[in-house]
C-alpha cells in the first residue's frame, strides 16, 4: 500500500507458556509389570510435586489434561518465567520413566501477551500484572486453539490503521466480555516462535461455553474477516487422583 506507515500492536509479555501434547500408548503401559508402572508413576508424582513447588513460588503455573478425541491422550501445560524453565519442564518429562509410554501429539510455545493498538501499556497497572502471569485454574476444561490474522488482499489485518484495528479488538473484547465468570481467557504471541500468530486458552468449568464463545465471537468482523483458526484441543482438568485413576495406578 503506497504511503502506508507501519503502526504495530504495543504489547507487554509475561511468563512462558508450552502446551505438549502426548500420546499414551496404552497397550504397553497397561501390559507392563505392575512394579514398572509403580514405579513410572512415582516419578510421575514426584515431577508433579516439582511443579506445585514452582507454582507455590509464584514462578509460574500448570496443569494436566485428559484431552477428548483422537488427536491426543494427555495434555502437560506449563507456564514458565522463561523459556529456560520451560526446557528444563520438558526435559524432566521426556527423561522420566512413564515418557517411554508416551509420544508427541501436537506441541505449541508461546509467551501471554496483552496488546493496545493505541498506546504503551502501563506494567505496573493493578489490572496487569494478574492477566501477564495467569494461574491455570485447578477445576474444569480446558480449550487451546492456535490462529492467524489474515493477511490476504484487501483482508489484510497488518496493513489496517492503528485505530480501526483498536475498533475492531474493542467490539470483539465487548464479546469476550459478556462471558466474565463464565470463562477465563488466555491470550499468548507466538510470532517467531511458532507456526502460528498467537495461542489461545479457555478455561472454564462447563465446556458447552467454549462452544459458545467461539461461535459468538465468528460473528465480530475482526474474526469474521482476519481470523484463521488451527485445531482445537479440549480437555479435563486431572488431579494428581484423577491422573492415577486414568493410569490405573496408586
């Protein structure tokens, strides 16, 4: 576009996040002697009780998943200071017993963003910091999904001016919104980093709403128009209980 100067989205970054999905292969973990389990899932617990230390430290968060289809088994969410902690998380899980049960499905890194289109943030705002280093909820689903702004013809989201780009995030957050209470969203950029422009998590204790927000949110022009979408994974939200009654194990 002659003429046209480049405005980028200002954004702030906080912690770190890696979404690694895995496969279980259950024929093997459930034939395997019992003492062979017993003792994958020990080390199982003790990396779980690793990362509770880590997240009692407020030095990041996580979570595991049961994910519902085909597309994985198991999902380990980590949320890091940085991409540091984030490879020593994924070491500690590849190098452990039970990863011999395991094989990657799908895997995402990402860093929490909140953007403006009209202006610096301001990092020290009470309303900022929480939204940067975000606690993965304890109960519920979990809903992750990649995606892209658009960037074809006359759709193209990164050659719109700053200000109709800040109007169309204002309606499309309007919606978001609406779902406060009901939903907790995460929002992160994996630009350079990843296949895809930014992640996205939902949160919630009752799945039917991701369906909801998501379909309400196709008809805010900035997805109607700019949003391309990859897979979506859902899953439930397993306690250390909950995993070892998934493993069969305890």
């Amino acid at each position: 576009m002659e003429g046209h100067v480049p405005e980028p989205t200002f954004t702030l970054e906080g912690w770190h996040i890696l979404h690694d999905f895995r496969r279980l292969d259950h024929a093997a973990w459930f034939s395997a002697p019992k003492e062979e389990r017993q003792a994958a899932w020990g080390e199982l617990s003790e990396i779980l009780r690793e990362w509770e230390k880590v997240e009692a430290e407020g030095k990041g968060s996580f979570g595991v998943y049961q994910v519902i289809t085909s597309k994985a088994d198991l999902l380990f969410l980590n949320l890091r200071e940085n991409l540091d902690a984030l490879l020593e998380a994924e070491a500690r899980l590849n190098k452990s017993l039970f990863a011999q049960f395991l094989s990657p499905a799908y895997g995402f890194y990402s860093v929490v963003e909140l953007g403006s289109q009209t202006g610096p943030l301001d990092p020290e705002a009470p309303y900022v910091k929480p939204r940067l280093t975000p606690r993965v909820p304890k109960t519920g689903y979990v809903c992750f999904y990649p995606m892209n702004k658009r960037r074809q013809g006359q759709d193209n989201w990164y050659l719109l001016p700053a200000k109709e780009r800040a109007e169309l995030m204002k309606a499309h957050g309007e919606t978001g919104r609406k779902y406060q209470g009901r939903v907790l969203q995460v929002i992160s950029g994996a630009q350079g980093l990843d296949d895809w422009e930014w992640g996205v998590d939902l949160f919630s204790e009752d799945p039917i709403q991701f369906k909801k927000i998501v379909y309400e949110m196709r008809f805010d022009e900035v997805s109607a128009r700019f949003g391309e979408f990859g897979p979506f994974y859902v899953g439930k939200r397993l306690s250390q209980e909950a995993l070892a009654r998934f493993l069969e194990v305890g």
